[in-house]
C-alpha cells in the first residue's frame, strides 16, 4: 500500500532505459496525483538525455484500469492536462513503450495508445468502457483507437465497452506483442530490443484512418442504428460522432471528441450512471459488520428443488467449479431439472460461448438426489421450493436436522418472513435469505435477506460468495417482498387499478416503457408468471398482510383461477403467438367485469391521452417511490443507493433514469408529495394507497435529496 510519503509515479535508471512506474493500488487509477506524477516524469525524462527510452510500467496486480471517476463531479473537471501528458508522450523523440498486464482500462489503454510501442504479458485485457458509465474515451481513445485498429472495431469496442483478450489485441494490431513473464521483465526486454534496433518513434496521431472497403456513408449508417437501438442513451450517438471525427485532422478530432465528451459528462443520463457504479460498490459495504469476521468454508452446494429456479441456481455455482447436489422428490422432476440445465449450456454451446468440454466439465459438478441426506455434507444448502410458508418451514426444519453443524441454510423465498423460516431450522443463526431472480443464472442480483438471528460470518460468507459466482448482492431486512418485490407489490397493484379503471396492459406498459423501463409490469408478470405472482398475493393474505379491500390484486387472482398464467400457458394480461405479446379482448373483459362488480368506474378513452399516460405514468412510479422511502424509513435497505441497485439489476428499472430513489430527486420531493396527496384526493385513501411516507415529506420540507439521506 502507499503511504502519503510515497509517491504515486516513480522514473529510475534501468541501463539507458527510464523505468516510469506507476503505484496507486488496487488498480492504479488515473488520480489527480498520479497524472500530476506523470508530467513530473517526463520532465525528468526530457531533461535526461542519457536515457535512449522510456518504459511505462504499472505495479502490483494491474496496469492502470481507468481515471478517477469522482472527479467528474468536480464543476472544474478538465481533461486538459491529462491529454496534453499524453501528446508530450507520443511526441518524444525517443522511443515509449507500455509493459501491459492485468486490465488496461479508459484512461490505461489510452495511455498505453500514447506511447509508441506496446508489449502485454498473456491474459491481459484491453477495453474502453466509459460508455457503461453514460460517457465516451476522453482522452483520445476516440482518436487513436480507430487509427490503429481501424474503425469498425475500435466503433465496437467503444459502444460496447467490452474487453477484449491479448490474443484479439494482437491479431488487430492494438499492441506489438505478447510475451510470458513478469510485466516487468518483458517490459525491459521489450525496450531493450527497441534500442538494439534503433527503433522510431511510432505516433498513432500521425496514422489516418483506414476507410477502404467500407460503404460511404458507414458513419451515417452507425449513427442511424445508434438512435434506433439506444434511443435514451446521447453517449451512443455522441461515440459515433467522435470516431468519425478521427478521420479528421489529429487537432480537429481531438477538439469535436471534448465538445462530445463534456456534453455527456453533464448530462443527466451519465449522472445517474455514475451514481449506480458508486451505489453497487456501496453496497457490498455493511454497517457494523467488521472486515475481519473469519468467513464460513463453502465448497460445495446442496439445492432442494431443481425446478426453474433451483436448476439456475445450480448453474451459478457449477459456472464457477463449485460441486452441487440436487435433490428432488420424483426421478422425473430430477431428469427434468438436469435436463434443462444441460440444454441451457448446449444452447451456450451453439452460440460459441463456450465449449463442449466446458459443458461436460460443468455438468460433471452436478450431482442428483431423491433423498435430502445427500445434503448432510454440503457447506450451503439453498432451499427453492413452492412460495407456501406452510411447505417452506415444513423443508426448513427437515433441513436443520439433516445439514451439519456450520452449514449455512439459506432460502430463495421471494416474500415470505425469513425469521418464521430461520426460526422453523432450530439453528435461525445459520439462516439467511438469497433471493435469486429468475432465470436465476442470468439476472445480475441477489438480494441477501437478514434476519434478526442471522450470524455475521454467515452474513459475510454469503456477501462474498456473491461476489464469486458474479452477482451484485443487496442486503434487505426482513419484511414482506424484502425491497424489491415490497415495492413491485404497490407497482402491480396499482397496474391492475389503471386495468380495472379501462386502461389496456398496452397502454400501462407503455406509459412506463417510454421512459426506458425494460418491460412495462403486465410484460413482467406475464413472463414470471401469473400463478407465481397470484400465489404470492395469496400467501400473504394468509398471513393477514392484505388490505381489507376486496378488489385488491382481484385481476390477477381471476386470471390465476383461469388457468392464464402469461407466457407458459399462451395467455395472461396479453395473449401470445409464440413470444410475441398481442392485445387480447378476454383480459379487457375481464377487468370490466371487476370493476362493475367492485364499483370502480371506468374512463378508458382518457388513458388514450397525453394526460392519461402521465397519470399512468404517477400511479406506477410515485407510490412506488414512496414504498421505497417507507423501507428506509424502517431499516429495510441500509442506503438509498441499495433500493437503486435492486431495481436496476433486478427489475430492469432504466440505469439512465438511476433507480427509484435518484429519479425521485429529479422529479423533486415537494412534487411527489404534492402529486400523492392529489391522487389521495381524487381517488380516495381509504387503505392508505396515497399516504406519504414520513421520510419523504420530511426532507421535501427541508429541500433535502432523498438520494442523500442517511440513517442517524
């Protein structure tokens, strides 16, 4: 680690070679102080004239993997004198090479794209991935990029914000050559080859771009797929519009690539990107739970259930090298879930994702079971049964008398009280919740559930457990839905309303789709399932939960005792020729019935207006919002950040808007306030549908950011 005396950016004496080392652990990032270091040392480069090259070197396990993201907050952030480090470096008139390892990330690569010359060791990893953050290269990546590399890949690279591997690297040309060793050694090696043959200078910036064999207008054709495919995004447009610019003048694009980028690193859509990438990083983090609690062993995996669910989960630890059991009650259950799983990697497998060693590799970890004693040896056992509380304790006490002692218990129940659960084990201090979403072995989170006995090692274990099969893992307390599906009620409830009331799923959908949802929540139910989501309504409503309102969640229970249960069986909110969603009358009739027969009024030809889609638009988001100001209100989620990261990870909740609690603060506290005591009004609050949490008119009162709160 450094220490405030030790200096971020080094030049020593190799020989006649000027070592330029770079420390700023974990991955080097491009601080203020590391790009003050690095004019420093060409300085100290350029005033030693002894030296015949300059080596550019990172320490520790890295290269550098990108520029220091919280400085683009600063209103005085500027580039400048990063960019014009990076011209004294390319302009040398001795030769510059870059001893590569580890991730050359953003500002690394385009560091890397200064000097003239470039070396990797193998396994290193290449990417420009601002646009994952709402921005463009800003550094010249934009500019160097496709002179090297052509634009055709450099355009994909930079609007993907994928990696990619050395062996890529050096078919196209990005870097020279790759050699086995340390960093350090190939590096010197490198450089010193490149003084025995008196090698040049070779400055990107002086290359023009390759256009031939692409069509004329292949900017315009980019450009005009950008919009279409990333209509909410201006980063897609701008990328396109600053590669261009590469073929222009070095000057020239280097100006119309800062224009572009400035424009990006002020807009609200990077902004709420921003906000995510510090917010997942945020949530990994705690509170009261020390670093150095002693993690639980896991090295293997016991599932009880290998349906949809319990097979995804598998595939997560299998993906990883983690031996899993399966067990199930029928041998036609187990070949079944075995068998989908085996079909979900050979689909991979066809797709050239991986191979199909990979996929025997994979499917060897997988062990099935009819009999749960095959979990007594398994250092975690993950229970995904049905969503009934009676069946559920009735598995969890069966587990807490076959798991050993220190196993850790864990239950993908997506509603259900985690502290009944944990209680029904006898062992509550083994039990935490991991409420995976499905399909289980795609979707990015994990909400970890603590209960009120839950161990902090078993907390941890299961947090960094996360981390190694690649989910981004939320902690939640316990209570109905936890955060996500706590919020997705009122979101649904208020869906079927809109329904009952004459809007068509189409028009509800697309109300919230036209500001970047995913899918709307008629699609979403329809894909998860109308039985899964009606058995969860009925569930609580057997732990009393519900509201004493008999049209409460009234269409989704109809549709659920007809056998429409969306996709799977052709029909729920939408009727379904094969994937493709269709307006279906049954569901337009079925929601007039309702409301006749619980006195809801219908205005169907209002939600076909501008106002009736922003009234959509306020039923689903704002009491949505305010269920999340509620859950902080109460100790749910740790942070703001949290609620944010649930739903953009898990419910696909717009990344450009920022998750709930971040738009809520562009929309402004005072209006959502305002907006939910009107809806109060005019619709009635006999249930408390349109009561603002206490939090959110508190800090709309005080001007406050919901975004900004913190517990006292």
């Amino acid at each position: 680690m450094t220490s405030p005396t030790t200096p971020l950016v080094t030049l020593t004496r190799h020989g006649d070679i000027a070592l330029l080392s770079i420390a700023n652990p974990p991955v080097n990032a491009l601080s203020q102080g590391v790009v003050d270091g690095l004019a420093a040392a060409i300085d100290a480069f350029e005033a030693d004239r002894s030296y015949k090259a300059l080596l550019v070197h990172g320490e520790g396990r890295t290269f550098v993997a990108g520029g220091d993201i919280n400085s683009f907050d600063d209103p005085d952030f500027t580039a400048a004198l990063y960019n014009g480090t990076l011209a004294r470096i390319e302009s040398q008139d001795r030769p510059v090479a870059a001893a590569l390892h580890g991730t050359v990330l953003g500002g690394g690569l385009e560091l890397a794209l200064a000097c003239h010359h470039r070396v990797s060791v193998p396994g290193t990893r290449f990417g420009l991935p601002e646009v994952k953050l709402g921005i463009l290269p800003g550094s010249l990546g934009t500019q160097r990029l496709p002179r090297l590399i052509g634009p055709v890949m450099a355009l994909d690279m930079i609007q993907s914000g994928n990696p990619i591997g050395d062996a890529a690297a050096l078919k196209a040309g990005l870097i020279d050559e790759v050699q086995s060793g340390t960093p350090l050694e190939v590096g010197l090696a490198f450089t010193q080859a490149l003084i025995a043959r008196d090698a040049k200078p070779s400055r990107i910036s002086e290359r023009t771009v390759a256009m031939e064999g692409l069509p004329a207008d292949f900017f315009e054709q980019a450009l005009a797929q950008a919009v279409k495919t990333k209509p909410f995004y201006p980063s897609a447009r701008n990328i396109v519009l600053a590669v261009k610019a590469s073929t222009l003048p070095f000057a020239q694009g280097e100006a119309e690539e800062q224009r572009l980028f400035e424009a990006l690193r002020i807009s609200p859509q990077s902004q709420a990107m921003r906000h995510l990438f510090f917010a997942e990083r945020a949530a990994s983090k705690i509170p009261g739970l020390p670093k150095t609690v002693a993690l639980r062993p896991v090295k293997s995996i016991g599932i009880l259930g290998a349906g949809t669910m319990g097979g995804g989960i598998a595939m997560n630890f299998a993906n990883v090298g983690l031996p899993v059991v399966l067990v199930e009650t029928t041998q036609a259950a187990l070949d079944r879930g075995l068998g989908l799983i085996r079909a979900n990697y050979e689909a991979s497998a066809a797709k050239g994702r991986m191979t199909a060693e990979q996929v025997t590799a994979r499917m060897a970890l997988l062990t099935g079971s009819l009999a749960d004693s095959a979990l007594a040896e398994c250092d975690l056992v993950i229970e995904a049964v049905f969503e009934n509380l009676a069946l559920k304790k009735q598995v969890c006490a069966r587990l807490g008398a076959v798991c050993k002692p220190g196993a850790i218990i864990a239950t993908n129940t997506s509603t259900l009280d985690v502290d009944v659960l944990a209680a029904a084990t006898g062992r509550p201090a083994d039990v935490v919740g991991m409420h995976f979403f499905s399909p289980a072995n795609v979707m990015r989170l994990l909400e970890v559930v603590r209960g009120a006995q839950t161990a902090p090692d078993v907390l941890a274990t299961v947090m960094q457990l996360a981390r190694t099969i690649k989910k981004v893992a939320v902690v939640s307390g316990v209570c109905y839905g936890f955060i996500g599906n706590r919020m997705a009620e009122v979101y649904m409830r208020q869906a079927e309303f809109l329904m009952m009331e004459g809007a068509s799923p189409a028009q509800v959908d697309g109300a919230v789709e036209a500001l970047g949802m995913a899918m709307g929540p008629c699609r979403m139910l329809d894909m998860a399932g109308i039985d899964v989501g009606a058995k969860t309504v009925i569930e609580y409503g057997k732990a009393g939960g519900l509201p004493p309102d008999p049209s409460y969640r009234a269409l989704v229970q109809k549709m659920f005792e007809l056998g429409r249960f969306g996709q799977k069986t052709g029909a729920g909110y939408y009727r379904y020729e094969g994937r493709k969603a269709v307006a279906d009358s049954e569901t337009v009739r079925l929601a007039a019935e309702l409301a006749a027969a619980h006195g809801i009024a219908q205005r169907a030809g209002h939600f076909g207006t501008p106002a009736g889609q922003q009234e959509i638009v306020e039923r689903l988001l704002y009491p949505l919002i305010n269920e999340g100001a509620k859950i902080l209100e109460e100790g749910i989620a740790y942070r703001p950040g949290d609620i944010d990261i649930v739903w953009t990870a898990g419910y696909g909740f717009p990344d450009h808007q920022g998750g709930p609690i971040w738009m809520a603060d562009r929309i402004g506290l005072a209006t959502l306030a305002e907006r939910l005591a009107h809806c109060a009004e005019v619709r009635g609050n006999a249930f408390g549908y349109w009561t603002a949490a206490k939090l959110l008119t508190d800090l709309a009162a005080q001007g406050k950011r919901l975004s900004d709160w913190a517990p006292a």
